[in-house]
C-alpha cells in the first residue's frame, strides 16, 4: 500500500516521476526489511517513509540500508515503532559538514584564560587576607583594580580549573570524532562571577550514527574530566587549612557538599566538615577543584544536549524528554524555595532551570534510533547515575552572614 501527501495536485508527469523513484527506493530495501507501507511527504523535498520489520540485527541493517541509499544520493534514518515494527525515513540529500573557523575557537580560548585567571587572581587575593585593610569605600573598586594588576596569581586556579575544563572537552572531541565530525571546543568566558568561565561547547557537524555513538560522546566528559578534578582536589586540600572564621570577617562565601565531597574531606582531615565551629579554607587550587566538579555535576543532569542528556537519551530514547522536562520543573521549584529562604543558590537553580527552557531540552535523535545500547553501556549509564549522586550538591553557593 502507498500513501501520498501532497499540498499540490500531481500532473500525469509527477505521478509517473513519483513512481519511478518509490520503486528505485523500494529495492534498496531488498533483504533487509519487509515493507507494508510507505508515505511521501513533500515538504518541502521529497522524504519517503518505509514502514515494516527490519530482518535480523538493526544495526547491520542500518549500516547496510546507509551504504545502499548513499550511493543514490539520500540518507536513511531508521526508527523504532512501539508495535515491535520499524520506520526507515528516506531524505533526498546526504549530510555535508561546514568547515569551522579555528580562529573562533583560539580567540574564545584566550579571552576565557584571562577572565579565569582574573577570578584566580582574586580569590587567591582573597584566601591570602589582601583585602582585608581595605576600607569599605574603596572595596569595590580594588576587587576589580587589584586582580587586573596581579594576573599572575591567578594561575593556580585558572591551570586547575582549565585542565579539568580541557580534559572534559577533548574527551568529547576525541570520541566524538570516530562517529561523526565534530568542531574544537568552543569556550565560554565570563567577565566576573566565580568561575571566570561558563565551560564550553563542542558542535557535532555532522549527525551522529547511533545511540552507542550519543551513549560515548555523553560519558566520556564527565569521565575525562572526573579523572583530572578528584586528583587536583586532593591537592588542593592538602594546601589548605582547618580552623574557624577569623575575626572582623562579617560575610563568607560558602561552598557547598556533595557526597563525594564530604567523604574526601573527611578522609583528608579525619573528620566530617564543617563542624565545631570549623570548616576548610580553601586554597585556590581547592576551589577550582571543587568547581570542576560541580560543572561536571550540572553536565550530568538529564537534560538536553548536556552530557547527561545523551547519556538519558541513549539509555531511554524519546522517553528521556519526559525525564528532562521533569527535573527542569523540579530545578525551578527547589531554587524559588531556596531563594524564598534567602539563600542565594537558589538563584542558580533558577538561572540553569530557565536556561535549559530557552535553550530547548529536546535531544535530536541519531540516525539509527532503533538499536538499543548493549549490556555494557547500560551498566556505565547507571554508574553515571551513582556518580551524579554523588556529585549532586543541593545548594552550591551561598553567602554566609557571621554574627
């Protein structure tokens, strides 16, 4: 049976047109699905859709379906059909890559050193009392004026932060280059703020295979990155030190624990932090290290196209955006009640809540979407999960007014 959509009526010549390539397109099926129906849709160029049963193994059948309908100049997209069937979407054309600009990438790079290494610069003023004979009228301005002039000693926390951040980011270059091309991470810098840096981005320029290929370009960040962030935290712990607040300090920027976290510091301090009255004072390789962690922890949620999302779409499929829209309701619900409470990290649940609403969670479906992952990858996908446990932090940064 053949099924025509159509917003214009077909001439004779169309029709007989039409015909001609169904059936061309038709033999490219031959012992490897078994059609019971098809469906032009013209909008705007012909996309044929072929509905029946894959024969054998979907993934040799898409790798076999790819080759054939590429030597005619279309690409095949195979899917699923909840009654057990499959749908192979034929699509006039085949996927070209655009070149990048490596001077984009170069020049984002170098403007994210620097906005790193100014926030490097000023909490290692910090951590080292520079600004406390600073009176209070002239603060403001020498938060801004004394990293700009002292850039250098930034460079424990920007080389922390950035080797974490790097080895994140080509860890998904580099698996991301064997199923389809990718660009150079993209950095984000950010003037201000904690981090000096929003992370970066890397673009797939090509669509990716399969859900395997989503399942390892989404794990190998937080991989890559966790391998360099947890070392770096342990020595950044042992630079630090142990005590309570020191006096005439009226306000002080907490971090906030994760499991994983708390567990480390407990075995580097032989007890559970804060407590007594006590807590550790960061050194700047600490806090970056501590912040690797927490983007690794943001990367990791099920949303989108951040690597958790890949991972959710991998094991899950279409039913991974369900997921996402859930957590992205429950991330706005827990930041308006700690925002309600007067802590302040409960505006960056409000900032990453709306922000993967504009940003769209919708995750763009691989070619084959009808092979599942194998026993391994799923096993590695719940081993995420246990890590994002242990990575979640309820409240990751929060003014503190001392009495």
């Amino acid at each position: 049976m053949e099924q025509v959509t159509s917003a214009t009526p077909e001439s004779a010549s169309e029709a007989s047109g039409r015909l001609l390539l169904m059936s061309r397109l038709r033999r490219q099926l031959a012992g490897v699905m078994s059609v019971e129906d098809s469906v032009v849709i013209r909008a705007p160029d012909a996309v044929i859709v072929f509905r029946g049963r894959i024969e054998g193994d979907t993934e040799s059948a898409f790798e076999r379906l790819s080759e054939r309908f590429a030597r005619i100049g279309y690409t095949v997209r195979l899917q699923g059909r909840p009654d057990g069937g499959h749908e192979v979407y034929a699509i006039k054309g085949l996927p070209k890559s655009k070149p990048g600009r490596i001077r984009v990438n170069v020049a984002l790079f170098v403007a994210t050193v620097l906005t790193v290494l100014f926030v490097g610069a000023r909490t290692d003023l910090q951590y080292t009392g520079a600004f406390d004979a600073i009176s209070e009228e002239d603060l403001p301005l020498q938060v801004s004026l004394m990293p700009l002039a002292n850039l250098h000693r930034g460079m424990p926390f920007a080389a922390t932060l950035l080797a974490i951040l790097v080895t994140h980011e080509l860890s998904h270059y580099f698996v991301g280059r064997r199923p389809g091309k990718s660009s150079l991470p993209y950095f984000i810098p950010i003037p201000g703020g904690y981090l000096g840096t929003m992370g970066a981005v890397i673009v797939q320029r090509s669509p990716t295979r399969n859900r395997k290929a989503v399942f390892d370009v989404g794990i190998a960040g937080p991989l890559g990155g966790l391998v360099v962030a947890i070392p770096l935290l342990v020595v950044g712990l042992a630079l630090s030190s142990v005590g309570p607040t020191p006096p005439g300090i009226e306000a002080v920027t907490q971090e906030g624990n994760s499991l994983l976290y708390w567990v480390i510091k407990y075995l580097m301090f032989g007890r559970w932090l804060p407590g007594g009255g006590e807590d550790v004072w960061l050194h700047p390789v600490a806090f970056a290290a501590w912040a690797g962690l927490l983007v690794t922890m943001i990367n990791l949620l099920p949303i989108g196209q951040l690597d958790g999302g890949h991972i959710s779409y991998a094991l899950l499929g279409r039913r991974s955006q369900k997921l996402g829209m859930a957590l992205i309701a429950l991330m706005v619900m827990w930041g308006s009640w700690l925002a309600s409470q007067g802590n302040d990290a409960g505006w960056l649940w409000l900032s990453w809540g709306i922000l993967n609403t504009l940003l769209n969670s919708r995750h763009p479906p691989p070619l084959d979407d009808a092979t599942k992952l194998d026993g391994k990858r799923v096993a590695a996908g719940l081993a995420m999960l246990v890590v994002f446990i242990l990575l979640l932090i309820p409240a990751p940064l929060q003014i503190v007014m001392l009495p």
